[in-house]
C-alpha cells in the first residue's frame, strides 16, 4: 500500500466558494501541483493499464465545524495532481472516503490499496457466478 499525505484543503475549494475566478485558480492549481509533487515522492505501485484503482480517502480535518459531505468536492484538484503523477485518467480511481477525529496537523492521506488494478466487472463476474443458481 502506497500512502500520499496531503495538507489539508482550503475553504477557497469548497462548491460554496465565491467570487472572481481568479484566485481560485491560482488556488486549484497550487494544490494541484502539491498532489503531483506527494505522488511522485511516494512509492507509487505499478499501475495496470485499464481497470479500476481504488484508493482510501482519511480525512484528518482541524475541527468539528466542517462539513463532511463537502470534503470531497475540496480534494478535486488533489485527484487531479495525483492522476497527473501516475499518467492516468482520474475517471480510474475508485475511491473510499473515510472521516477520523480532528487533529492539531489537519491532512487528508490518500492510500493506493493495491497494485493491481482491474475493472470491477472482473472482480465480482466470479463471485456472482458461484452465488446465483442455475436456472
């Protein structure tokens, strides 16, 4: 398992965020690169190249006062800067979210489960198969 500690994402990221496009721009592209960076600098498995990547999702958020439902929407460009890194598409990523108490060092860690990468439908055609009867 290859895990990628990111800093913790800015409100400016969040869907409610308004205003002039351009500094949340320069934002999106800062966390971009971050995620490119924290990629590149950890043991990335080989990828697969078609299938599914699932990948864990902790967020370690500062407080209580955020709002769980949005974390996700603020980690778009992580996936992308991440992506960028691995030379894939994001639409791979098959993602889990999972929420820890605050922290004092808040982050968001995403952890690459397994090297081997293959589309869902192979996973499950087999266990399906020794479950349904025949007809």
């Amino acid at each position: 398992m290859s895990d990628i500690v990111l800093p913790w994402p800015t409100a400016q990221l969040s869907g409610h965020a308004n205003g002039n496009w351009t500094p949340h721009a320069a934002v999106t592209a800062k966390h971009r690169l971050w995620a490119r960076q924290g990629a590149q600098a950890s043991n990335l498995p080989e990828i697969a190249p078609k299938g599914d990547i699932a990948i864990a999702v902790t967020f370690y958020p500062p407080d209580r006062r955020g709002d769980r439902v949005n974390f996700p929407n603020r980690i778009k460009p992580y996936w992308d800067g991440i992506a960028d890194a691995m030379g894939v598409n994001d639409n791979r990523f098959l993602p889990s979210y999972h929420f820890a108490e605050p922290v004092k060092n808040p982050r968001v860690v995403f952890s690459i489960r397994s090297s081997e990468a293959r589309p869902i439908g192979e996973i499950i055609a087999p266990i399906v198969e020794r479950v349904t009867p025949p007809p």
